[in-house]
C-alpha cells in the first residue's frame, strides 16, 4: 500500500543574495512566488509552502495547478524528500520515482545504457531487475544508437524519454511528474500518456505538476490548487478546475503551457 499523509507542512527559504534594505519593514506578495518579507535576522524569507495538508492513498492521482511560482515544483520535492518541511508533518510510504529532474542518479560523461543501470540503482531497483529490464526500456526510448553515446550530448526531450522510460519500467508507488514532460515530441508524448494511464490503473499514486487542464483531467482524479504557496482548494477535478477557471479568467485551457 502506497499513502501520503502531509499535515500542516511549510517551506521557507532564506534568500540571502537579496536586497533587504529595499523590502524592510514591508510583506510583499508578488505576481507569482510565495509570500517574501524581512525577518529580525535582516534576511529577506519567502514562505514558499504554508501549512499544506492533504491525504493520498493507492489509486489516487493528484494534479497540482497553480501559476508558476506557486508551490508546485516545491511540493514536489518535498514529496521525494529533495526538501524538508520546515514545519509540520510529512508521512510518505512507498519507492518514490520523481521524473522532475531528468538528470538525477545519471553520470552525463557515460552513456545511455550504463545510465539505465545508474539511474535503476538510485530509484532502488536490483542489479538482477535492471538486466531484466533493459531491453524493455531500450525499446520504449526509440532512442537507438545514441543510447551508446553519453547522455551529455542529449537535448532535452532525449534525456526525459531515457529518464521516464527508466523510471516508469521499474513500477513504483509513488510517480512524481512534472510539466518538462512536454519537452519529448508529440508522437512520444503520446506513448508516455499510454504509460501513465496503464501506471495509474495498477493503483498507485500519482503527483503531477501542470498547467495543462487537458493533461489533467486525461490522468488524474483530484487537483490541488496552489497560490503563493498556499493551498487554496483539493478536491474532484471538474470542480477545482472550473473554480481556478473562475478566478484566473478561463487560463486553466488544456493548451496552457
């Protein structure tokens, strides 16, 4: 069984290149970003999560929308445990696949194939697991004799194809997606939809970050909306949808990007 559990969590960083003399005394909320102020210590805070809760269990398939600087990458992280709420509490059970940054467990300077085997011993597979599915994910990249070349000469549609075939063939409880999927050509966005529909029907969960309205309501069952680091609203798709159409003026499309 696979559950996510996040009661109360907040996220603050310390922007320590940043003017404080310019922002002291005042709490700004800018366009997009959690809120920023000056804390007695004379750095500049931004409060990127602020007490955000919600429960996942197996079969659930979150979407997080929200303009860009919102809190949704950051959530994410937390999620894969790249970030440590600050406060509150975080229960995760499950083997995490996070698919937001392509590169990770991966050496640039060797190739394609030996980043299968690198990238499936940091998501925790077994060397015996790996061999066993090699082949499955050389096929499922298309990416033929470049997967001899080092991954360091990829574009960036190249490396998430190699990065998601790698993660996905491992089957984990919890898969953690970001918007850079829109990066791969639409003919391989296409089978990467197959994919994740095929992971989402085996009962595990999903995370996915997007702008994208059409994506969402094709993968998942519920949406988390965030706004300057809040959450403002979870629950059944249409409904969040339509109230973030509301509020934003109808840029909630499915073509947003």
């Amino acid at each position: 069984m696979a559950s996510i559990v996040a009661d109360r969590i907040s996220v603050e960083f310390t922007a320590y290149g940043a003017s404080a003399r310019s922002l002291r005394g005042r709490l700004l909320r800018a366009s997009v970003g959690g809120l920023m102020g000056v804390g007695r210590d004379n750095l500049v805070h931004i409060d990127a999560l602020h007490d955000v809760s919600f429960t996942l269990e197996d079969g659930d398939r979150l979407g997080l929308i929200g303009a860009n600087g919102a809190g949704k990458s950051t959530l994410l992280r937390v999620l894969a445990g790249v970030y440590f709420p600050g406060r509150g509490r975080l229960q995760v059970d499950g083997k995490i696949s996070p698919i937001f940054d392509a590169a990770a467990g991966m050496d640039l300077d060797v190739s394609g194939r030996d980043n299968i085997f690198l990238r499936g011993i940091y998501l925790g597979a077994t060397p015996r697991e790996i061999r066993r599915k090699t082949d499955e994910i050389v096929e499922f990249t298309e990416l033929g004799d470049y997967l001899l070349m080092p991954v360091r000469i990829y574009a960036t549609g190249m490396l998430t194809r190699l990065a998601f075939a790698i993660s996905t063939a491992f089957t984990p409880d919890i898969l953690l997606l970001d918007e850079g999927i829109g990066s791969v050509d639409a003919a391989f966005l296409e089978k990467t939809m197959q994919r994740l529909e095929t992971f989402a029907g085996h009962a595990r969960i999903l995370a996915l970050a997007s702008h994208d309205s059409g994506l969402i309501r094709r993968l998942c069952n519920k949406v988390a909306w965030l706004d300057h680091g809040r959450l403002v609203a979870v629950g059944g798709v249409d409904e969040i949808l339509a109230r973030y159409g509301e509020r934003t003026g109808g840029k909630a499309s499915p073509t947003a990007a």
